[in-house]
C-alpha cells in the first residue's frame, strides 16, 4: 500500500488533518484496489495538543514520515519561525528519497525552511503571502491559485487554504488512480470534484443568495450535459433566462470566471476520463468534449495540464 504521513504539530488545527485522514486514511474496498496507509506522526512521542483543548495521539514519528511515499504538511507552528531542525531534516530525507511532498495552507513554511522549494513555484495562503516573501524571497510565490502541482521525479506540491487542501488531496488521488476514483472520492464528500489549481484562491464579490443563484446553477447543469455541443453566453444565458449582459455579471459574481474559461476547464476535465480509460483518438476525444479541432484542444489541453493529451495518456497509464 502506498504509505502517507502527515505531520502532527502543537497548535495544529484539525480540520487539516481531517482532510488528509478522510482522502488516504479511510478504507476504501469497493474500490477493489491498493489504497493509502495513514500514518499521523509528531517529531517527539506522546499527546499532541491542538486548537480547542482536544489531544491527538500519533502512531509514528518521523522515522514513518521520513519513509513515506506521501508527505503532506498541513501548517505550521509559526509562520515566523523556523519547525525543529528534526523536522526539517525528516522532510529533506523522504524528498532525497523520492517521496512525494505536499503542504496545505502554511505549511509551505516548513517546505521552504527546508529548501524544497528552490527553483520551484509555490503559494500558500494569501493572508500569509507578504510573510512568505520577507522570510523567503529567492522563492517563486504565486499567492493566487488554489495549488500547484507540477510533476517532477521529486514532486512538491503546495496549496493555499483549507479547501484547497481538500482539493489538491483529490488532485493526488486523480493521479495515483484516475478521473473516476478522484470523482467517486469527491461524491463521497458532496464537493466538486475537480477544481484547477489556477483557480483564484477567494472571489471578491460573491453572488448574493437570490434566485439568480438558481438560474446560473441550471444553466451549468445544462452545459454539462451539452458539453459536446456548440455552446456559447448567449445560449447559456437563454438556459439561465436571462440577457447575456446579465448573465456574464451573474455568472462572473457566482463562480469567479468568465462563462469561456469554465467551459474550457469542463471540457478538459471531461477529456481525462477518456483519455485515461479508453483507447479513442486524440481527435475523437477532442470531438466528444466540445472542440471544434483537435489542434484547439491540444492547445488548451497543454495550457491547463502543462503537457499534451498524448503524454498525459502515457504517463497516466505508465504510473498504473
């Protein structure tokens, strides 16, 4: 089983961890394949004080972690401070080994405390983005996006929030298993199952709760179910009854893009299942998600996976 540790700190929030334990922790057998094996683990033995006077009780230390396959760190102590230097010594030999390294919120601290994140683009929470640059500022933050996770033989991969956390879990999970084991995981939890990582960390004017909230959310389960048809603002808009200006101002408040772009992130994100399950050609499978021409989907393929339909079949299939 691929194993994943996740570190234990004073001070730590749970919803963090319960993240990552509800992803890699729970057993999933009706998945019929290898899962996760979870172990939480602190740098000292013994109870882990945490927000709201409870106790976490960690089965490993950073013997386990520094072993893993999967290191998640899901903040720190103090965004001012350095973690022990036996932390940061754990975290150096599981990325010298390979492993796979993710932070949550601040914890991209520690990971760049540790020097793995040189050479690397970043983020983390954006109230935290003014500290990162002061204490870090060879480092290439971007403070905007809800994660980056860019292969590599040693991957470290950061996310911003809470959420996002949630999102970029998933995002392992879509990698390690697949689009259907990813979504399947996600219904689970009752969230979206995909959302990119260059998606804006917080909307600054979110929609009012109205009944337009309603129309902008029929229209999208339309064009879900459309996606392989020609489909422009003004026929979502029409979906939504409403005139296309009003509908782009809606539309934008609610999910924080543009009508073009979220079809466009649909559209990719419907084209992973095929490409990761099936033997359709490129060309079909750009015709099955809405492009007009498969040049138009290699193209943004390639914008929103950072490679090509082509590559990420073989590399997905190379991984199982």
């Amino acid at each position: 089983m691929h194993a994943v540790a996740v570190l234990a700190y004073p001070g730590m929030s749970l919803f963090e961890t319960g993240i990552v334990t509800e992803i890699f922790g729970l057993p999933r057998p009706e998945f019929e394949r290898d899962w996760y094996e979870l172990t939480i683990c602190a740098p000292t033995p013994g109870p882990v004080p945490v927000i709201g006077g409870a106790v976490l009780q960690p089965a490993g230390g950073l013997a386990e972690l520094a072993r893993a396959q999967t290191v998640i760190v899901p903040g720190v102590a103090s965004v001012h401070a350095d973690p022990p230097a036996a932390v940061l010594e754990a975290l150096r030999a599981a990325h010298d080994r390979g492993a796979r390294t993710l932070s949550i919120c601040s914890g991209a601290f520690a990971l760049a405390a540790a020097g793995l994140l040189d050479g690397r683009r970043a983020t983390t929470h954006w109230r935290y983005a003014d500290v990162f640059r002061a204490r870090f500022p060879h480092l290439d933050l971007d403070p905007d996006v809800l994660y980056i996770a860019e292969e590599a033989e040693r991957p470290v991969w950061t996310s911003a929030g809470s959420a996002a956390g949630l999102d970029l879990c998933l995002h392992v999970v879509r990698s390690d298993h697949g689009a259907t084991i990813a979504n399947a995981v996600a219904r689970r939890l009752v969230v979206q199952p995909h959302r990119d990582g260059g998606q804006a960390q917080f909307i600054e004017a979110p929609m009012p709760a109205e009944a337009g909230d309603d129309r902008i959310a029929a229209s999208l389960a339309w064009a879900l179910a459309h996606l392989r048809e020609p489909l422009t603002v003004a026929g979502l808009a029409r979906q939504a009854h409403m005139a296309p200006r009003t509908y782009l101002r809606h539309f934008t408040r609610a999910t924080g893009t543009s009508p073009i772009r979220w079809l466009l992130r649909q559209r990719i994100q419907a084209s992973l299942a095929l490409l990761e399950t099936t033997d359709t050609t490129i060309e079909q499978v750009a015709a099955a998600v809405g492009f007009d021409a498969p040049v138009t989907f290699r193209h943004h393929f390639a914008n929103a996976m950072r490679t090509s339909p082509s590559a990420y079949r073989q590399a997905f299939r190379s991984r199982r």
